[in-house]
C-alpha cells in the first residue's frame, strides 16, 4: 500500500467496516457529511432500500448502471454456486454483516453490488430527498473501490497505490510549483469540481493547491455508472482516455517547453522539421493509437497476466501500475515485455531492440544537451544569432526537449524520435559551424 496517501492508510481492517468509515469520513469539497450509517441520523426501520428505491428518482444512473457486472455480481457467485458463501457474498453485495444483505431468500433486492455500496444508505434519503442532512455522500476515492478490487485474486487497488496516478497530487504539491490549473490533470477531486461546474452546478466548491484531497483516482479512468460504450466502463476510448493528459497540447510549439508528449509521440506528431512546419512521421506503434478501438497505451502499460494459485506472495497483475517498466516497483508487475509478444515474438527480441534503440537516443541526446547548457563551453547563445538562426535554434532545442520529455528514449516511436533527432543535430551542426 502506498505510504504517501493519506486516504490509502486510514483503510485497514474490516473491509465493511472500513467501508462505512470511509463513507462517513471521505466525502468531497461541497458535500454534506454523513453518520456512517448514511443515514444521517434519520429514522427508518430500513437503513439500506437498494437500488430498485432509487431508480425512481436516478433512472438514468439506475439503467447505466443495471447493465454493468456490479449490478450482477450475486448471480456471478449463483452461477458457481457461492451466493451462500460468507466469505464470498461481502464483496458481491450491499451491506453485508452492517444491517444490509443476509441471504438471496430473505434480502434479494440488496444483492449484487449496488447505488449504496458506494454511497451510503440511503432509505432515508429516499423518503426525504429534499433533506440536505440526508444526502448521501459522493466518494470517488479509491480506497473505496478498493475495499472489494484487492487482494491477490484481483490486486487493483494494491498496484494502483504503487504507480504514480496514486500520488499524482502529492507529486505535484512536492514540486513546488503547484498552481490550481495543474490541478485539471493531478486530482481528481478538482477535475470532478470543474466539470459539474460545467455542467451548471455553480455551488459546487472548487478545490484548490491547499484543499484537493483526490489524486488521480479509479474513477478518473472508470465511469462508476457504466453507461459508456468502452469495456471495462472505461470513460472513454484508451488513446484519448490518457492523451487527455499524456499531451504537450496544442500550445507548445518551439519556444516553449514541451512537458509529457506521449500523446503526439506516439501518433509521430508534435515535432518539427527545420523551418518549424510539422514533422509527421508515424511507425507501426502509432497504429495501435491511430484509431478509437483498441488498446493504445494500455497495450503496453495496462498489461494483467493471472497465476496459478493467487496469494499475497503470488498474486494476479491487473497492470494497475501502468509502468511494469519501472524497476522501482518489484511486486505487482508482469513481465515488462507482455505487450510486445504480440508483434515481436519473444521478450528476448523486444528487449533487444529496445537496448538498442534507448542506447543510441540516450546518446544522441546527451550529445546535444552542451549546446543548449548556458554552463557549457558549446553552448549556443541566441542572443548572438540573427532572428533566422534563433528560430532554427529554437526548433532544435524544442525537438530536442521533445524527444526527452517523451521519456521513452524512443521507444514509442522510433522513426519521429530519430527524425526529430536528426533536424536537432543538422541544425546545430550548422549553428556551431562543426
Ligand atoms: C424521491 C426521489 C429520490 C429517491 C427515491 C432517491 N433520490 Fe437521490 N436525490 C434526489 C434528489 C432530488 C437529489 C438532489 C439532486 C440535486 O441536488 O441535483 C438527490 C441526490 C442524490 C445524490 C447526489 C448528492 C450530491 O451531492 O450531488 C446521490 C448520490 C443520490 N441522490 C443517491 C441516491 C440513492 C443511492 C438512492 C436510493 C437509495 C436515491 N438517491 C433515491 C431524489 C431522490
Ligand atoms: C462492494 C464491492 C465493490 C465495490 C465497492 C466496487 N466494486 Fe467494482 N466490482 C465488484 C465485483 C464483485 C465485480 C465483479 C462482478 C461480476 O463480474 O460478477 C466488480 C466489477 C467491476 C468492473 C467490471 C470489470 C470488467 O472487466 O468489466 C469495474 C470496471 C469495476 N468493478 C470498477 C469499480 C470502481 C471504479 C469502483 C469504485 C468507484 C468499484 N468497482 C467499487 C465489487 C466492487
Ligand atoms: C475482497 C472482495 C471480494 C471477495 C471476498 C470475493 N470477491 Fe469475487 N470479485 C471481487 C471483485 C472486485 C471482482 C471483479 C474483479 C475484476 O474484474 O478485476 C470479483 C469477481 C468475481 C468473479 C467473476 C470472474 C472474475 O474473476 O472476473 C467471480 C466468479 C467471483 N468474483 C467469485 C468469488 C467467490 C467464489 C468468492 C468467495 C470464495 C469471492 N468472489 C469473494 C471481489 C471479491
Ligand atoms: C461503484 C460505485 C458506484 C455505484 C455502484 C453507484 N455510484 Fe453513483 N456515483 C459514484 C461516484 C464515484 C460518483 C461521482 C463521480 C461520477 O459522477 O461518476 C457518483 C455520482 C452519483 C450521483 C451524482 C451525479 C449524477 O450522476 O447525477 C448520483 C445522483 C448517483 N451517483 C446515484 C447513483 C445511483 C442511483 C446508483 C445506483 C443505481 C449509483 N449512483 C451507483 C459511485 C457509484
Ligand atoms: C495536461 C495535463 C497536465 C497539466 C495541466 C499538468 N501536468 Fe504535471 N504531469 C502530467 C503528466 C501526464 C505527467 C507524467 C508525465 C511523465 O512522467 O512524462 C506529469 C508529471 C508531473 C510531475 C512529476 C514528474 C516530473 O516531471 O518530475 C510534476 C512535478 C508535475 N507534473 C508538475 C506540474 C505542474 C507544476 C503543473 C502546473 C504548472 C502541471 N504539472 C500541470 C500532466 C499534466
Ligand atoms: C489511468 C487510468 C486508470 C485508473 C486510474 C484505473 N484504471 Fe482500471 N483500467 C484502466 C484501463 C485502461 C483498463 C483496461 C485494460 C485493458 O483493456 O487491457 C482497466 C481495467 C480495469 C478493470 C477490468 C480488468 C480487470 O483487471 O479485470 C477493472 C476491474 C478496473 N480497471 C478497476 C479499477 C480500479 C478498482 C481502479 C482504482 C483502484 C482503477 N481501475 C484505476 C485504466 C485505469
Ligand atoms: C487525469 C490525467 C491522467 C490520465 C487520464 C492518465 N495519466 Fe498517467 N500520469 C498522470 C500524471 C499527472 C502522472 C505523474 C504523476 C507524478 O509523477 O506525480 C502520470 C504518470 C504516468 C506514468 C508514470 C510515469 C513515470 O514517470 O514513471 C505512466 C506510465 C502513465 N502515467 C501512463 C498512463 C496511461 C497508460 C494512461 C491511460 C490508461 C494514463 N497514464 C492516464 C496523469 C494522467
Ligand atoms: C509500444 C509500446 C508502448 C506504447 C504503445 C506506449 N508506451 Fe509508453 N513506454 C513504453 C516503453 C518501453 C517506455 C520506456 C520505459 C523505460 O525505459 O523505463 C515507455 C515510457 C513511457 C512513459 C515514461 C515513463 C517513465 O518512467 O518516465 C510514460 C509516461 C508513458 N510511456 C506513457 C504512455 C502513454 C500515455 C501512451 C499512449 C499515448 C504510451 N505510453 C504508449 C512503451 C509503450
Ligand atoms: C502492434 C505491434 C507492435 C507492438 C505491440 C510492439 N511493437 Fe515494437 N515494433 C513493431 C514493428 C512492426 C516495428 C518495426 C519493425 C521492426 O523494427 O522490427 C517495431 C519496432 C520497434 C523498435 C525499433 C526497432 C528499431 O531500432 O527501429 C523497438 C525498440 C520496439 N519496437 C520495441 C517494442 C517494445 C519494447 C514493445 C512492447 C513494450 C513493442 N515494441 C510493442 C510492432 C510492434
């Protein structure tokens, strides 16, 4: 578990009853806090109505909902024969062992993984939906997804409190540089924020640098509701639901700085050629972007392999780390190459092309870095270059910044990445006169 999350610590013990903790405690900017039992201190002889109580008033939440496999998770343990299993029915349904589901016969309509799980009891709500005390609560942390999405059989949350999404915000506060619209792609609550803010909601509260709780979250990625076209309820196609923020943007052109250009790297857009028009140079990698469908970056990133018998020492991959080529993270990762089988045959072969590749980028770029170094003896001031020689130096330094700030060493795309190269250093010859 991830020690630089606040949220990922408070959540030990019980599943359930850090469940009902969780939906007391983690609500968002905006939102009225509730008792733990969601019912805020209400009345009713049945705290938890399930989600037939709330289709009357949410019947678009209700039907997108009604057709992912939360909604059936109880038949998934009836088809094998475990819906009476206690150990199996907590995650498989609402309010288990907390005064919601006891069995199929006696409590059917608190079977499978509904509106309440996630928001709270909410019976009172339901017969008092004017009541701002009885709201139920909206938490998109994950530690709540992560009461039930972990252990070895489905590690999830474990590999997501790993990878770098899981400290997102606190990365970017650690910086030093944080501002509120660095926000929009380090936190979820912010983007959540803006969006029903967007939508017209104007008492919402926005958070800012000081008050963002959320990093970027399960639900940043996954539409809690369904009801979105993609498998696995993913908000949207996978090369546009990362290139969101995987982007230099439309803005960085030479004289900026480019920051995390995966996006256009991969697509062989984002570079320039020597007199700064667009240098489009696409690889057989981009067509695992170059449409809606498919896998993009998750081919690579958001690779999952099972194991025999799951267990803490051995556990499923989910790819929840999104980087199983960081060797910073030893458990929780598949084999590194898993993505490239596909295409490449053996892990062998990709690893010895991407040696290779990075080998040689890695050097081209260390071997362009003096020029652009005021500490250097070949640095290359513009101030002492007429205007035309400035703009090819800068188209140089943005390429060459591009290429590094990609962080692939080239790897995403080979053929923009030695392209983008090559202008680099046939500008700079030319500059240095070498
Ligand atoms: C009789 C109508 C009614 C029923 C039944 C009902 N709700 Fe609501 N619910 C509302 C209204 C009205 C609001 C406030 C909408 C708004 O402010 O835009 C609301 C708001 C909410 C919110 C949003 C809170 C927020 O901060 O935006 C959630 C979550 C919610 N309800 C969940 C449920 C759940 C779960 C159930 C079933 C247990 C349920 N509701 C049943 C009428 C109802
Ligand atoms: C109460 C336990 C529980 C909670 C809380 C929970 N889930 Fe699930 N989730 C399940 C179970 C069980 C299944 C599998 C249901 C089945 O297939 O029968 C599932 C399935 C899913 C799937 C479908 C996987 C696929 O391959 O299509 C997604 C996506 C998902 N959950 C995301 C989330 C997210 C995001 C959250 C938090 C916002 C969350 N879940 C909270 C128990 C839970
Ligand atoms: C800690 C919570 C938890 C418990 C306990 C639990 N499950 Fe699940 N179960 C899940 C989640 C989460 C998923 C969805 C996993 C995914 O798609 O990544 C799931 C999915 C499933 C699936 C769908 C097939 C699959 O693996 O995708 C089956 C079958 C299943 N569980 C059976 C069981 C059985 C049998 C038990 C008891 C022995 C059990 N579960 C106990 C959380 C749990
Ligand atoms: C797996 C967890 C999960 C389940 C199950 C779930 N919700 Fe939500 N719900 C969320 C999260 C997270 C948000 C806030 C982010 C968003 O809008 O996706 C939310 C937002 C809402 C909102 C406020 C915004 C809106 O869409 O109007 C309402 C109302 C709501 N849910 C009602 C429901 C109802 C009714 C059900 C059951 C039919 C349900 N939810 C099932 C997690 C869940
Ligand atoms: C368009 C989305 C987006 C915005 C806006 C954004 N970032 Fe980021 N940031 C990212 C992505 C994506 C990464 C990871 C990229 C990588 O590792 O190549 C990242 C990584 C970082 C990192 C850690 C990695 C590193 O470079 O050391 C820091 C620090 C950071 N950003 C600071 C900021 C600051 C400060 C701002 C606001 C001035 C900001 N970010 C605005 C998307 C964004
Ligand atoms: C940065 C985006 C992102 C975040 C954050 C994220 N996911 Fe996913 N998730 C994905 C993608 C992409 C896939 C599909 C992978 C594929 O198609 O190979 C996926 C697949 C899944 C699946 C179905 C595949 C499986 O393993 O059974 C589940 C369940 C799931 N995610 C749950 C979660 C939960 C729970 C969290 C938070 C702990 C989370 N995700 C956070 C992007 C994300
Ligand atoms: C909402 C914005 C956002 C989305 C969507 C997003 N990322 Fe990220 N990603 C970030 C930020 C910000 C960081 C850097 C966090 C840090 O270092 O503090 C990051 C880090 C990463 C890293 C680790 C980089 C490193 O330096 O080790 C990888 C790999 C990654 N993301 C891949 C993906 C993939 C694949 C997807 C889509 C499935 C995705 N991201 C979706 C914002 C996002
Ligand atoms: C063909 C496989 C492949 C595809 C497709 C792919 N990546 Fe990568 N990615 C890699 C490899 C290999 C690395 C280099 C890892 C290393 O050397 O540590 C990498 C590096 C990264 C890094 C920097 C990680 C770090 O440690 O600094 C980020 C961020 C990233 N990729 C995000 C993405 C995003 C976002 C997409 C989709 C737009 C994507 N990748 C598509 C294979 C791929
Ligand atoms: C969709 C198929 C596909 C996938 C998936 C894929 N590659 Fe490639 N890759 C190719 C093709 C085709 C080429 C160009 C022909 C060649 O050089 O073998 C290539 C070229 C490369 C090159 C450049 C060789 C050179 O020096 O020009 C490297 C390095 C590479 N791939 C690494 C990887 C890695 C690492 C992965 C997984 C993380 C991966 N590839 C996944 C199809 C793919």
């Amino acid at each position: 578990m991830s020690a630089s999350h606040p949220a990922t610590r408070f959540f030990s013990g019980s599943a359930i009853l850090s469940l009902i903790l969780a939906l007391g405690v983690l609500t968002i900017g905006g939102c009225p806090s509730v008792p733990p039992d969601g019912n805020g201190g209400g009345t009713t002889e049945k705290i938890f109505g399930g989600a037939e109580t709330c289709m009357a008033c949410h019947a678009e939440n209700h039907s997108d909902w009604s057709a992912t496999r939360h909604a059936g998770a109880m038949d998934t343990l009836a088809g094998i024969g475990q819906d009476a299993n206690e150990s199996c029915v907590g995650c498989h349904s609402v309010g288990f062992g907390s005064g919601g589901f006891t069995s199929v016969a006696a409590t059917p309509e608190l079977a499978g993984v509904q509106c309440e799980n996630c928001h709270g009891a909410g019976a009172a709500h339901a017969a008092d939906p004017g009541n701002l005390e009885l709201r139920p609560v909206i938490n998109m942390s994950a530690s709540l997804c992560g009461e039930c999405h972990n252990d070895a059989h489905h590690p999830t949350f474990e590999e997501w409190s790993l990878s770098k999404h899981g400290s997102a915000l606190e990365g970017l506060i650690s910086s030093g540089f944080a501002q509120d619209t660095c926000l929009e792609c380090h936190s979820q609550d912010y983007r959540y924020a803006i969006e029903r803010q967007a939508e017209g909601d104007m008492d919402i509260v926005v958070p800012t640098t000081e008050t963002a709780s959320l990093s970027l979250e399960c639900a940043t990625c996954h539409s809690s509701h369904g009801g979105v076209d993609q498998e696995h309820q993913l908000l949207k196609p996978i090369a546009s639901l990362c290139g969101e923020c995987h982007t230099q943007g439309e803005e960085a052109l030479p004289g900026n700085t480019p920051h995390h250009p995966q996006l256009e790297m991969l697509l062989g857009t984002g570079a320039v050629q020597e007199d700064g028009s667009a240098l489009d140079k696409t690889h057989t990698h981009s067509t695992l972007a170059a449409t809606d469908e498919g896998q993009a970056c998750a081919q690579c990133h958001v690779v999952s392999h099972e194991v025999e018998d799951p267990n803490e020492g051995n556990p499923n991959v989910t790819g929840h780390t999104f980087n199983p080529f960081d060797p910073e993270i030893t458990t929780h990762q598949a084999d590194q190459y898993t993505g490239c089988t596909m295409c490449h045959g053996t892990a062998e072969t990709a690893d010895a092309l991407r040696t290779v590749l990075q080998g040689d980028v890695v050097s081209r770029l260390a071997a362009l870095a003096p020029y652009f170094d005021v500490e250097d003896a070949l640095y290359i001031d513009p101030a002492g270059l007429d205007e035309a020689d400035a703009l090819l130096l800068a188209n140089a330094k943005f390429n060459y910044q591009f290429v590094g700030a990609d962080g692939s060493s080239g790897v995403h795309n080979p053929t923009n990445a030695r392209a983008a190269l090559d202008v680099a250093e046939s500008i700079v010859a030319t500059l240095s006169g070498s």
